[in-house]
C-alpha cells in the first residue's frame, strides 16, 4: 500500500470513530464535548488541514484532559469546580484545534 492510501485509510477510521462517539455522546457534557473535538481533530486529518505534528499535539492535549477527567471521576464525581476546570482545557484545546487547522499548513 501507498503511504498517502494508508494515511487516507486512517483518516477515515478517524472520522468515522469520531462521528460514533460525537453521536452517542450527549450535546452538553464533558464527554460530549470530547467526542466534537475528535471529530474536529479528525475532519481536520481527513482534509489535509492538520499536519502529522499539529495532529500529535492536539491529540496529547486531548488525551491529558481525558486523564484529569477520569482522576477528578475517580475522586467521586465531578463538582462544579472540577466542571469548570475541565471546560476551561476543553475551551483551550478547542482554540488550538481551530488555530492549527486554518493555519494554513497543509499535510504534505
């Protein structure tokens, strides 16, 4: 195989595993929110608008939340703080999915 087929391949798994979760994940939850940024994340592989770095990035970003998320869940659930906390990342991260996909670098 090409490495530009298994790079499309790929993408679309992406895409399609982002818009599962975006779909079962409801509208206004931490969870919810997660799963629109992956799709984001994903549309953004797929269309050539992130490079493999960006992608890297954002997708250690995403990951670092979803690891706040689980300890603060872990401890009992999520307080208001803790909501707030959370969504303070989740409104940074979402910047920095915009930013890097209309930065105008492209995937070579």
């Amino acid at each position: 195989m090409t490495h530009s087929f298994t790079r499309t391949v790929l993408a679309g798994l992406a895409v399609l595993l982002g818009l599962l979760t975006a779909g079962s994940a409801e509208a206004g939850t931490v969870d919810g929110r997660q799963a629109r940024q992956q799709a984001r994340i994903a549309r953004g592989i797929a269309s050539g608008a992130l490079t493999p770095l960006e992608t890297a990035r954002l997708e250690r970003r995403a990951a670092a939340v979803a690891r706040t998320e689980a300890a603060m869940r872990r401890s009992g659930g999520l307080s208001c703080r803790e909501r707030a906390v959370l969504d303070r990342r989740l409104d940074s991260l979402s910047a920095a999915i915009r930013v890097q996909t209309h930065d105008g670098q492209r995937r070579r």
